[in-house]
C-alpha cells in the first residue's frame, strides 16, 4: 500500500532571534544537539517516518544547511585514506540520508512568517496532505512524532495538530487548541486555536507544539491571508491563522503526542535539549553524570568534610 503521505516541509528561514548572537553567523539549525545539528534530528524522523519527498525552505545565509547535507567525496576520501573509517562513514551516511528523504530547497519568497514558508512549497503538493514540522524541536519517542501524526490522519482524512500537554501557566508561550471532543487515544476534535491566551482564557490544558498534518483546504486558507496582507501590507502570515479559520467550518484533529518534546528556540530550552541528549548517550551520559556529583560534591554544605549535617539543603 503506498504511504498515504510522502511530502513534508520544514520551514528554516527564520532568524533565529531568541538566540542571538549565537546564531548571527549559525543559522539555529545547524546548532548542535548531541552529535548532530537539530534540523538532522527533524530529516531523520521524516525519513524514519516513510517521508520520501522533504522540502527545505531556506532564506539567506543558509548555506550551511545544504553544505550539512551535500555529499562531499573529497572529504570522504581523505579520512578513509587517513585510516578514520567511522568518520568516513558517519558523512556518507548524512548524505544517504538526504537522498533517502529527496531533499529539495527553496528560498522564502513573500510576507514574513512561518505560514508563508508553506505556501512556497504548495505549488507542489497538488491535492496530496503533507507534514509541516520545525527544524527546532526534538522528539524523543518510541513511534516518532510524524508517524502518530501520519496514523491520526489515516483515521480521520482531516487536518491535525501535534499536541502536549500544558501547565495552564505556560499558556502565553503557546497556540491553545478549542477542543469539542476527546475521542480518546489522544485524539481530540478541535474547532479552533487560540494564540498565546493568558492563563485564565486559555479554552484547554493543550498546547499546539509544532507538528501538522496539513490539506489543501488549509492552503487555500493561506492564500486568503496573502492576498489580504498584500492588500493592506499589515501583519504576518500564520500557519496558525489559517488552521483557526479552517476550523470554524470544518474537521481539524489534535493528536497528543506520546514521547518528550525539547524545545532549541530558546537559550534556556536549548541547554535542556543538550544537556538530555547528552545523558541519553551511551557514551557522554555517565561523563555528565559523574561531573554532576563532582559539582554537587564542591557545593558548599555538600562536601565530605562538611559539618556532618544529614540534612543540608541541596
């Protein structure tokens, strides 16, 4: 049976901003999470995922997303000839990969924001759903994120959301979907999302994390946006905006994702990301965990040679 999708896009024009200046000459995707950039965290779970067909959107300056992924035999050559097999390897392999997920770039062209990125690559969806996934975040689960998004639009031929769950506090960082019905199995029917809501609006204890199966009725909303930015040149064009209006009228599912989502767009959630991939690995995680105690050990109050307090505060 052929896949019911095969297309994705991952839009990477944005600045990056949040991190600045670590990414004033490094575009955030190349950043490093563990041993590979964050946006080979996002190809592999597309490729993973049975996605043969991935579409890159790219502004300028990112360059080194495509030089990430072009073959290079030179230097392939070189390290085999230098005896360093598994590094030889380890590049072939990133270039296999990029062909496995037939990699293709655009440049973003037309009004700024994340929805515009998509309309750039529409022309060549035709009538198919394609996943929609930022280069930013990080899922680490049993059944990768785009595949639980792929199985909920096999059931339901309709838009969907990827979901989490969200402390009501955090509400402001995020689009909050309306949620109608829980069709359990964390399928939820939505008829609307709600950007950024204060914590006492917010219409549920979900939060829209960055992962979509999108139809063509959602393009066609997209074009609307467009053709009204470019009337009265206000504003941005939201992924987002389109979902809600599509909503209004017809059937959009969130599906609650099983897995742990790191966030990189942000310092903070960047340090987290590296500090769990790095636990994570067979290799660096008990490095990191015997610094942790060396650290805590030099803590004051911690110490062998402390008081003998029992119970001192960490």
């Amino acid at each position: 049976m052929s896949p019911t999708i095969r297309r994705a896009v991952i839009p990477a024009a944005g600045l990056g901003s949040r991190l600045l200046p670590l990414t004033k000459a490094t575009p955030k995707e190349m950043l490093p999470v563990g041993d590979k950039p964050v946006i080979e965290h996002t190809v592999r779970e597309l490729v993973d995922s049975g996605i043969t067909d991935i579409t890159i959107v790219v502004s300028a300056g990112k360059s080194l997303i495509q030089d990430h992924f072009r073959p290079n035999p030179a230097l392939v050559a070189q390290l085999r000839a230098d005896g360093k097999t598994a590094y030889a390897d380890a590049v072939e392999e990133v270039a296999e990969l990029a062909a496995q997920g037939h990699i293709t770039y655009l440049d973003q062209q037309g009004p700024y924001g994340n929805g515009t990125p998509v309309l750039n690559a529409a022309r060549s969806f035709r009538d198919e759903p394609v996943l929609v996934l930022w280069p930013d975040d990080v899922f680490v689960a049993e059944v990768p994120r785009a595949q639980q998004l792929i199985r909920a639009y096999e059931k339901t031929a309709c838009p969907v959301l990827a979901l989490m769950p969200m402390k009501r506090a955090e509400s402001q960082r995020y689009g909050v979907p309306v949620v109608k019905e829980d069709l359990g199995d964390g399928m939820l029917r939505i008829t609307g999302l709600v950007e950024k809501p204060k914590p006492q609006e917010a219409p549920s204890d979900f939060a829209a994390i960055g992962g979509y199966v999108i139809t063509p009725g959602i393009v066609d909303e997209l074009r609307e946006q467009t053709r009204r930015w470019y009337e009265h040149r206000t504003g941005e064009i939201y992924l987002t905006d389109a979902i809600n209006a599509y909503a209004a009228s017809r059937a959009v599912y969130g599906q609650v994702i099983q897995g742990r989502w790191y966030d990189t767009g942000n310092p903070a959630d960047y340090l987290v990301a590296q500090m769990a991939s790095a636990l994570a690995h067979p290799e660096y995680g008990p490095v990191l965990r015997r610094l942790v105690q060396e650290l805590d050990a030099d803590r004051p109050g911690t110490g062998s040679d402390d008081s003998g307090s029992s119970d001192s505060t960490p």
